[in-house]
C-alpha cells in the first residue's frame, strides 16, 4: 500500500511540475525591446531588453496600438511584475492572446 501512495505522489508531482513549465518567447530580431511599466506607450520605460532577448509571458492586457515587426496590436505582454513589452514585438506565433488576460 505504501508503495502505491508514494507513486500516486510521484504522479502529482510530475504533473505540478510539469504545469509549471514557463515558456520563452524571442523577441524580434535586430531590436532592443522598451519594457514599459505597463500596457502602453504612455508609460515610463524601465528597462530596454537586448538583441537576442527570450521573454516569458505571464498574461496580457489591452493597451496602446502600436505596429512593430509582427504587425499591429494593441496587445501587451506582462514579463514581469510590472513590465509589459508591445506583443509586436514578441515572436508568440499568434495575431491574439495566447495567455490570459492580466487582472
């Protein structure tokens, strides 16, 4: 029985585990990336992120339109507490959210 617990155990730690996985995506190349204090152009810049740069993606909010290499969106990514990047930017495969909306 005891063997059987510490495997259902090892079972629900892998799978916390596992939906804990934080996905990076690349920011577009050649660019160096304002991280603005949020979803917008009319916020304060508070960082610039290198050429090169992945970014995770916690949740996305609606902001300024802005048009970069992916387009036109109005779509912010939050990569930090408080930072947000133009989703035109970020290299996420999708003209939509692909997280969930910042609260």
């Amino acid at each position: 029985m005891l063997a059987g617990l510490t495997g259902a155990l090892l079972m629900v730690g892998a799978a916390t585990a596992e939906a804990t996985t934080m996905r990076y995506y690349p920011v577009a190349p050649g660019y160096q990336l304002n991280v603005r204090s949020g979803p917008g152009t009319s916020y304060s810049v508070v960082r610039v992120l290198p050429e090169g740069s992945m970014v995770p993606i916690y949740c996305q909010a609606p902001g300024t339109s802005v048009t970069g290499p992916y387009g036109t969106s109005n779509i912010w990514d939050n990569i930090s507490n408080g930072q947000y990047v133009s989703d035109t930017y970020v290299k996420t495969g999708s003209d939509g959210y692909i997280a969930d909306r910042c609260s």
